[in-house]
C-alpha cells in the first residue's frame, strides 16, 4: 500500500466512526505519539530490572502510530504525504550532492 492509498483507507476508517477531531486535537495525538517512541529510545539508554523492555515490535508499533497520526493531519489539511516525502527527497538530493 503507498502513502497515498493510506491517506485514503485512514480517511474511509474515520468517515465511518465519527469522522476527524479537532486539527488541534490531532496535532497533540500526534505529539503523544512522537513522545511514546521516545520513552522506548530512552528506555533503550537506561537499562533497569524495573523498566519494560523495549522491542523491535513496540518500536515498530509507535512509529505505525505516528505515521498514521501524520495521515490523519494531512488528510485535514488536504496534503498528499507522497508528495511531501518525493519534495524532502529532491531537497535532500541536491543538498547533499557534494557531501560524500
Ligand atoms: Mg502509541
């Protein structure tokens, strides 16, 4: 599936279960989400008895939440994430030209 099929089955999902938050709403789930990853990583540098481990599996289950928290964001604001990520790739392309 490519981002943009994504954007539209998370689009569809929510159409059908109450349609979209608030962009503000959204903005801090997205945040939250950001913010779980980086309990995981933080985890990863403080190894304890005491605190969970942190699998690959959680790592890839926040950073799904992420992803489709930034679906939802950009589906409000009637951005094509593809485009977005095809923008990044030209801009990193010739930034970076002459660096290795
Ligand atoms: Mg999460």
């Amino acid at each position: 599936m490519n981002l943009k099929e994504i954007q539209r089955v998370i689009d569809d999902w929510i159409g059908k279960n109450g349609g979209y938050y608030s962009e503000l709403t959204n903005l801090a789930r997205l945040t939250e989400e950001l913010g779980e990853l980086a309990r995981l990583y933080a985890r990863r540098e403080i190894p304890a008895r005491d605190l969970e481990d942190v699998s690959r599996h959680k790592m890839q289950e926040e950073m799904g939440d992420i992803v489709f928290a930034l679906c939802v964001l950009a589906n409000q604001a009637g951005i094509d994430l593809e485009t977005s990520v095809q923008d990044v790739l030209n801009k990193v392309k010739l930034r970076d030209a002459d660096r290795h």
